[in-house]
C-alpha cells in the first residue's frame, strides 16, 4: 500500500513539473513572438558559446520567408545596440525572469562587443569579450537561452 501511494505521488509530481515545463515554455513562445516581432513557428533560434563569447542567431525557416527574414533582422539589430547599452529588457520580458548572467553583462557592458551581422535568412548577433568574469555571464546568459527556447545547441564551448 505504501509503495503504491508513494509511485502515485511521484508520477503526479512529474506529470504536474511535465505540464509546468510545458506551460512555462508555451509563455516563452507566445511572449517572445510578440517582443521580437515574429512568429517563433517561422523561425530558428541557436545560441552557440565561443571562446570568447558566443552567438545569438536566427533564421526564417523558409528561404522565401522574406518577412520574417526582414523582421529578424530588425529585432537582432535592435537587440545588439540595446544589449551594448546595459538593456535587457526584451530577454526578461520574454522569459519571465532575469537571465542569469545579465547582471555582470551589465555591470561590465563596456567590455562586451554586440556585433549585429545579416545572413541568408535571417541575423547574428556576435558576442564577444577578452574580461574572463563577462565570458562567464555570456555563457550563463546563452546556455539559459538554449534550455529555455530549447533549442538543442551544444553546452560546450566551441572555437570561432
């Protein structure tokens, strides 16, 4: 009997964390396609950690998405240029909560490169920076973005 009510709690406990995740994803979703300007649907998101930062970059799924394509463009340009300026507003509001890492990113903005580059379908914001205390919070700061757009990018750090 013990065993019994025991398995029933621990598998409502994971269905209720299993529905939560979901919920909580489902909000980044609907909260991001409104604070970026584009439906996630229509768009690929990949945040990589480099050596000496990373990279935010998304895609219009479609080549012929210009759209969405123009509309990650203009998000990303206006991502780097607030991010340079210590604002992080956009990340909070779409996640619900202040990222780790943001706190440092700002303190230390002066010692961190935004750099907004154009692709094919879409846009990339490099990071980058040579302080080691920036480094640490960019790479907090992108691998909470890869668990929470679950995104399935690598948690490693790869060369340029």
């Amino acid at each position: 009997m013990k065993k019994t009510l025991t398995l029933t709690l621990l598998l409502t406990a994971a269905l209720l964390a299993a529905r939560q995740d979901t919920s909580h994803h489902d909000g980044v979703n609907n909260r991001g396609d409104h604070v970026m300007g584009f439906s996630h649907e229509k768009a690929t998101h990949h945040f990589l950690l480099w050596k000496d930062g990373g990279v935010i970059q998304v895609e219009a799924n479609s080549a012929d998405d210009t759209e969405t394509r123009d509309a990650i463009r203009f998000h990303l340009q206006h991502i780097a240029g607030m991010f340079a300026a210590g604002n992080f507003q956009a990340p909070m509001l779409i996640h619900g909560q202040t990222p780790p890492g943001v706190p440092v990113m700002i303190r230390l903005k002066d010692q961190i490169a935004y750099t907004f580059a154009a692709t094919g379908r879409g846009g990339r914001v490099l990071i980058a920076t040579s302080n080691p205390e920036a480094l640490k919070a960019i790479q907090e700061f992108l691998k909470f973005q890869i668990a929470d757009h679950q995104t399935g990018d690598p948690l490693t750090v790869s060369p340029r």
